[in-house]
C-alpha cells in the first residue's frame, strides 16, 4: 500500500466545509491495500475516492471542537474503516476514529512527538523520532517496541501478509530492520541497504521483497526481506532526486518509483533468483557502477553484474510530492498529488517508453473535475 504523510500541502475546499473562512490543507494521501481506495487526509477532515470511477465515496469534517485543533497527521485503514488522527496541539497524542460507528474510541500518548503511524488490522503502529511502539486498539494494550536510529520522516511500513511483516530505520546509518511477527515469536534481521540514510522504503503486499531508496535518489536497492539478499539494484537516473514513494505491483514483478524530479518510473523485476541480475558487458560498462560501493552486502556481486533502468515513465510536475500505485487495470499505474491531481496512466510492458495518460482528476475541487 502506497502512502504518504506531507508538510500541509495546498489549500482545499472541502465538500462538508466549503465556507470555512480557512481552507483545510492536505496532510496525507494514501492508497488501500486492495487499490480501490484513494484516501485525503486534511487538517479537518478526510475524503475517500473510489480509484476505478474516481467517485467520492466518503467524507467527514470534524469541527474544531471535536478535533482540538488542526490534524497534523491522518492514517487510515481503509479496509477497517478504522482512523488514526495525530491533532496539531498535542503532537504526543494518537486518537483512533472508527468510521463505522462514526465516534472515537479513544487515544493513546506517547512520550515523544509522533512522526507517522501505519495501522495492520487491529495494531497501531506508531513511529517517534528513534521508536516504533505497537499496540492493540482493542483495549489500548501495548504489544511491542523497536528502537531505531533518528527519524524525522516516520519511515516504517507493514505488509498485508496474514502475519504482520514489519520495516523501519536500523540503529545504524543506511540501516534498516525487518520484522516477521508470528503468534509463536518475532524474528528480526538488519540489512545495510545504503551508504547514505535511508529516504524511502516499501515492501511488497506478501512482504517477501522489500524496496529501500537513499538520500543521493539515484538508485533503488530490492532485497529478500526473510534473511536480507540483495536481489537487485535499479538506477532510476545518474542525477540525485529526493525519492517520494515506492510501490510493488500486486505480484511483485514491477516497482514503481516517484521523485521530486517531476517523473515517475516503472521497473521490471527478476528476484526470482538465488543470484542478483547480471546483463551483458555493454551495459554493465555503460552503468559504470562501482562494485566496491556494493561489497558490504550480502551477495557479492560478479564482474558483469550493471544496475537496472527504467522501463517506463511518466511526467508529473517537479517539486511536488505524489505517491503511486498500480492499478486494477491491465498495466495501468494511479498517481496521486498533493497539488490535488491524480492520473490513472498505462504502460506498454513491453515496448516500454512514455506511459499514456488515461484521465486527470482534481480532487481538491470535484464539482470542477472535468
């Protein structure tokens, strides 16, 4: 599930809310898991589309006396109907909305300020700046924690696996952890995925793979999330790019990739080997990538051994933030803005190339969507 917290992004006339003399702003946009839902969350509020018809399904304001301020923070579980709301005035604090029974059911604080949470089922887990605390929201029981290294951005994500995988920052720079939760124990493994720290990270729906970008934006590392091999390297370009999602396709053969360079792109995926991809000597000197770079990870990697480049792409604004997901729609990606512009795009899996723009929404004003 592709998901992405923001700094307040654009103004936005909600449909519930369209006099407010201050505009709400958006704070999060995130996809389901099943890729039927776009969910925006707002400083007041959410609205939820449905991503074949583009249809606002949902949407709910809260008034200033029942939010305590400004949402800083909206996480949803889309397929629970469950709400995590983190409020501007108490930072520290995580309340849970059920959206069924249209009520709060309650909230839990934190010693530190919350930097993002992810919600699995009936867990909450919520990032502060060096911790990630799981809970059960039945009852509010604390279940767990991991301590990480420093983390501004709340990088952490969960599979939707029948046992909960989980990923978040290492101690270590360029570090990460994985997590594999079972009724019986948790297992853990730490993977150096890059030299720099880590801007982004996603796992596939199953969370057998796993996908981690640095702060240089120029290479996206694929990793066996079960004992940490590194599987693949992709290059999405030679020019550095602060990386904003990260997305698996529902069988893990293509990723998907956006950044602030105003692109997105679509790699083809081979991990289904016990050895890392190897093309030929031509484009292994064509990529010039340095091996020596690489030699802390697991996998030593041969001579002929070059980084993948994308098959297809996309342009989008530059400097703007938009998070992807592929569609349910033959070889169809959706792509999501905070400037409210969300594309549904297809690709030729074969010839690859520019994608096709299929349709352009604007979710910040629907009445005006034409």
């Amino acid at each position: 599930m592709a998901s992405s917290s923001t700094a307040a992004g654009p103004s936005i006339r909600h449909p519930r809310n369209p006099d407010a003399t201050l505009p709400p702003s958006i704070v999060h946009l995130s996809f389901n898991h099943l890729r039927s839902l776009f969910a925006v969350g707002t400083t007041d509020g959410y609205m939820i589309f449905n991503t074949n018809s583009f249809v606002l399904t949902r949407h709910r304001y809260f008034p200033q006396h029942d939010r305590h301020g400004d949402f800083a923070i909206v996480q949803m579980d889309l397929d629970t109907r469950k709400f995590a709301l983190v409020c501007g005035l108490n930072l520290n604090r995580v309340r849970i909305w059920d959206d069924a029974e249209r009520e709060f059911m309650g909230w839990i604080e934190f010693h530190s300020e919350v930097k993002s949470f992810r919600l699995w089922q009936n867990r909450l887990v919520a990032v502060t700046m060096q911790k990630v605390l799981i809970y059960n929201i039945i009852g509010f029981l604390y279940l767990h924690e991991i301590e990480t290294g420093p983390n501004p951005k709340g990088l952490c994500e969960v599979s939707h696996s029948e046992q909960m995988v989980l990923v978040c920052l290492g101690s270590d720079k360029g570090e990460v952890s994985v997590v594999h939760y079972s009724l019986r124990s948790n297992t853990s493994t730490l993977i150096k995925a890059h030299d720099s720290d880590v801007a982004c990270l996603a796992l596939s729906y199953d969370g057998r793979l796993l996908a981690t970008a640095g702060t240089e934006g120029t290479l996206v590392r694929v990793f066996d999330a079960s004992d940490g091999r590194l599987l693949q390297e992709l290059r999405r370009d030679s020019e550095g790019a602060e990386i904003h999602s990260l997305c698996f396709s529902y069988d893990a053969e293509l990723l998907a990739v956006s950044c602030n360079k105003g692109a997105v792109h679509i790699f083809r995926l081979n991990t289904g080997s016990s050895s890392m991809e190897t093309d030929g000597p031509q484009e292994a000197e064509q990529n010039n990538i340095s091996l020596s770079r690489l030699s802390s990870f697991k996998g030593i990697l041969s001579n002929s051994f070059s980084s993948k480049w994308p098959m297809a792409q996309f342009r989008v604004p530059e400097d703007i933030q938009h998070i992807v997901e592929f569609g349910h729609q033959t070889n169809t990606i959706l792509i999501g803005g905070t400037n409210g512009r969300f594309y549904r795009c297809k690709f030729d899996p074969i010839a690859g190339g520019e994608m096709t723009q299929m349709e352009c929404h604007n979710y910040l004003q629907p009445e005006l969507d034409s």
